[in-house]
C-alpha cells in the first residue's frame, strides 16, 4: 500500500480508490522495497519506507516533507468520501459499510439472489461485468526504454478501424495501455530496459457484445477469432508491431464464487493462462514465452 502523495497524479478517483482501500484493509500500509530506478530525489538501491520524504510535497513552510504515515488519512487534509463515513464506528463497522456501498455501486446484480433469475439479459436483468461466474483479462508486457518512444497499445473485439486517428474511441474498442517514456528515472538508469505490464479487462466488452456466457468453451473461440491490437504512436500514426518484439501479449481467467452477503465480496480462483487465443498473432504470447 502507498500513500495518496506518491500517486504524482492529479486524478481525484484514484485518490477514492487509495481511500477505499485503506478503508476496507486499515492495517494495509506501506512495504518497505528496494527502488531499483532511483529517482531524481532517490538514488536507485535506496529501501522506501512508509517515513520516506515524499518529494516534493511539503507540509509546511519550513521544507518540511510529507510521508506516507503521515499522509495515509484523508482526515489529515479534511475530506472523505461519500462512501466512507469514518465517524461513530470502528473499523470492522466502517469496512463493512464501505464493502456494502461498493457492492451497490459495482456489483449490483452480484448476489446469488439476483444472479438465480437468470444468467442472461433476456427478463431485462442487466449483468454488470463483475456479476459474473468468470472475469478475463488481456495482460500486457514489454520492454521500454529511452531509446523507444512512447506509445499505445490498443485492444479490439473484431477488425480495427482502417483509419487509426479513431483507434482510441472506436465502438468496438476493449481498452487501452500506454507505455510511457523513461524521461522520469534518474540519469544513470533511464537508458536501462524495464519491463512494462498492463491489464486490460475483458468482460464488459464480451458482454457487451452479447456473449452472457463467459464460460471458457464460449469465450476461446471467441477471443480467439475476434481479439485483434495495435500499437499507435503519440501522433496518432500506426506503430509496426514487429518494431516492438518484447510486446507479449496474452489472455487469463478465472473463475469467480458470487457470495450473497451484501458486505461481501467476490471470491476468485486462481488465473489460468490461454496460450491458444493468442498463439501465432504477431506480439503474441507463444508457447515458449513465460506468462510472467
């Protein structure tokens, strides 16, 4: 767990996403790790702790920096959340209250109640993609380093568009990944390959597509046939795949137990890798390739 600082970005969901979190696993905090890069504040080799400064993100006027034990609270700068209501409970009370609130906002067609009904839309039950008996996932992996500039990797059920300055809001568009630059490492590890990983979820595009079964004989043909990506440049030109041979691309799944208490989420199984949907695709996931 990290402290809502060192997001570095000014993007107020994943703030309530920290702030769920850590509502709902308040002894969650942060690991101590090696950072391997560095940073321009950070030489690499330095161990990050929950009282490392978090620059530059001062806490008062003298220079004083910030840190993650500092800053684990939303109460610490005055807000909370619609669905945390951290007042008059104790933690146990809140992460309940807050795992109910989640299930209504995502899940709504989740519990074993509703999901008796039926397993398709066809009452008029619309299925959320986390109401499912399985979730899938396009993962994503290349290597990056300065020396190749930054890039999209784009997903599609069925045939790209021809023209690509609409590849990124395509109707028939899963997601998207961005493999950003290493202008933000420090100057000694910047030219330094790293591997990049994405997840791409798949479910709500299946879905969407009318496929309500996402048991693995309906979906690996589907995929198989259909799952199409390319790459695309900053300036909205097509990137060539084979100019990227570390881009590995493959599907997972696993299989998901609805639970019926409202305060109670989804259990997952363990992932299973399908080689087979994208074998033989160029910058995808061969038979040699570790899934890693």
């Amino acid at each position: 767990m990290t402290s809502r600082l060192t997001l570095r970005l000014p993007i107020r969901n994943v703030d309530r996403l920290f702030a769920l979190w850590q509502a709902i696993y308040p002894d969650s905090r942060v690991t101590p790790q090696i950072n391997m890069a560095g940073t321009f504040t950070n030489d690499a080799g330095t161990v990050e702790d929950i009282d490392t400064p978090l620059t530059p993100f001062h806490s008062d006027d003298s220079g004083r920096l910030w840190t993650s034990a500092e800053a684990w609270s939303t109460r610490t700068f005055g807000y909370t959340y619609p669905e945390i209501v951290d007042w008059g409970v104790n933690n146990s009370q809140l992460a309940s209250n807050v795992k109910s609130s989640l299930n209504a906002l995502y899940n709504p067609t989740g519990s074993i109640y509703r999901r008796s009904e039926s397993q398709d839309t066809s009452n008029g039950l619309q299925l959320s993609p986390n109401a499912m008996d399985a979730q899938w996932f396009a993962n994503v992996r290349v290597q990056k380093s300065a020396a190749t500039p930054p890039f999209f990797v784009h997903l599609f059920l069925g045939a790209a568009p021809i023209d690509p300055a609409t590849w990124s809001f395509a109707p028939n568009l899963i997601g998207s990944h961005s493999v950003v630059d290493t202008s933000l490492l420090s100057s000694a590890n910047r030219d330094l390959p790293a591997t990049v990983y994405g997840l791409i979820p798949l479910n709500h595009a299946l879905l969407a597509a009318g496929n309500s079964n996402l048991a693995p004989q309906n979906v690996i043909p589907i995929l198989t046939s259909l799952l199409e990506w390319r790459l695309q440049n900053l300036d909205d030109s097509p990137l060539d795949v084979g100019r990227v041979p570390s881009l590995k691309i493959h599907v997972a799944g696993q299989e998901v137990r609805q639970t019926a208490g409202e305060d109670q989420f989804p259990e997952y199984g363990p992932l299973e890798v399908f080689r087979q949907i994208t074998r033989g695709k160029a910058g995808g996931l061969g038979d040699s390739d570790d899934a890693d």
